[in-house]
C-alpha cells in the first residue's frame, strides 16, 4: 500500500479542507466589513450627486473602463449582501441609460447573486442555518414542489428581500446554473422598472433632494404598475397551465 492510500491521509485532507474554508470565509468577512466601512456611505444618492460632474467626465473620457468599474460595483455589492443595490440601480439609469443600464444591472445582479449563492453553500452554511432554518423548510417544500419556478416566481415579487434569496437558496439542493439563468430571467422586469425610473432623472441632485416620489412621472407610475401586477398574471397562467396538464394526464390515465 502506497503512503498516499493510508487511511491517516483522510481525515488529514478533511482537516486541510476546514483549514481552507476558514481562510477564505475569514477573507470574504473581511472584505465585507472593509467594503461596508470604507464604500458604505459612498453609495448613497447625496455622494453621488456631489460627485456628478466628475462621473459624468470620467465616462466621456473611458466609457468602457466606467462600464467596467460599475459592473464589478455592482457584483460586489450584491455578491456580499452590502446595502445600496436600489440606490446603484436608479444611478445606472440616469448614469448609463436605458439599454445600457439595464444591460449592466441585469448581469451584475445575477452575477453578485450567484457569488452569495456560493458564499452561502460553501462559507456560511451554519450561520445562515441558523439565522434562517425556519425559512428553509419551506424554501425546501415550494422548490420540490414547483421546481424553478418557485425562484422565478421569488424573483417578480419584492416580498423576499433580494439577499434573503440568494443565501437561503445557497442551502437548497438547486443547481447553480439553474440558479443563475432562473434569476436572471426572474429579474428583467423589476430590473428594467428601476432603471427607466432613474434614466427618466435629469440629475442625481434631483433625485438626492426630491426621492423616488419626486420624479414618478405617469409613465414610471405606469411601469410599477404593470411590474406590480406582472408576477400575479404569471402565477395564475402558470396554474391554468399545471391544472390542465394535471388534467390531461389524469385523462390518459
């Protein structure tokens, strides 16, 4: 038998793999923490609107780069649950416009989500169990249940908080492919509302000093609107279709 067959070598590769899981859970802790200190304050409407001219400079000089930098913001500040996300969402709006906002925010969103995901199923699983155990059980029972779209449905309705999801979902047995494409469809909608709501903002000194309420011009009415009712028509089309496909194989049989 070979040294690299002994039994020893087993519990000494368990214990090598703790090791690594707590280096990288103390380094991702750390990040948060130095993130949150240093950029938390950053992200809010006031410092981005005293900060206006310059970013608007910034981006004629280097769009591309700008982008760049607004995409990994972004993912980081979702990846490690960090608030600011809806604030950094109407400023994509106004920063990039429509299209490109949208762009930006939709991937950036799904790609931080899919990084706490992770986080939560490799790093944190003990501390978010605790945290959200009674949680679970029924994430767990709704997921068997109505496979996919049960996130797809999570992600049309605002009632979950967006980093609740993703950790809780990081204990759950769902794929992270799954994960990923589900939510990123599951998004869309809500994503592209808050953005056309801060494309439609001449400025963020506006917005800083008027809120949300102070621009909410009929059309973004509208679009809440339709975003509000959007996850209730799919529900009840999505029951319409598993009732007659229940039905039709009832007749088969």
């Amino acid at each position: 038998m070979n040294s690299s067959d002994s039994p020893s070598d087993a519990p000494k590769a368990g214990r090598n793999g703790n090791v690594k899981k707590i280096v990288l859970f103390i380094i991702v802790l750390a990040a948060a923490i130095f993130a949150y200190v240093k950029f938390g304050d950053a992200l809010t409407l006031e410092n981005l609107a005293a900060q206006e001219t310059a970013l608007r400079d910034a981006r004629a000089d280097a769009p591309l780069l700008v982008f760049a930098i607004g995409f990994l913001i972004y993912v980081a500040v979702t990846g490690l649950s960090l608030p600011g996300a809806a604030v950094l969402t109407l400023a994509a709006g106004w920063f990039f416009g429509f299209w490109q906002g949208s762009l930006l925010v939709s991937f950036a969103s799904t790609s931080g989500a899919t990084l706490a995901l992770l986080f939560s199923r490799y790093l944190f699983r003990d501390t978010i169990q605790a945290k959200f155990g009674d949680r679970l059980a029924k994430f767990n029972e709704n997921l068997e249940r109505e496979g996919p779209f049960y996130l797809f449905t999570l992600r049309l309705i605002p009632l979950v908080p967006f980093f609740v999801i993703n950790l809780v979902m990081g204990l759950t047995p769902i794929r992270t492919r799954t994960f990923w494409w589900v939510s990123q469809l599951g998004m869309i909608s809500g994503t592209a509302v808050y953005v056309y709501a801060g494309a439609a903002v001449p400025s963020l000194q506006e917005l800083a000093e008027r809120g949300l309420g102070g621009i909410l011009s009929p059309k973004v009415i509208i679009a809440f609107v339709i975003l509000g009712l959007f996850p209730v028509t799919v529900k009840k089309i999505m029951a319409a279709m598993r009732k007659r496909r229940d039905a039709e194989g009832s007749v088969a049989n």
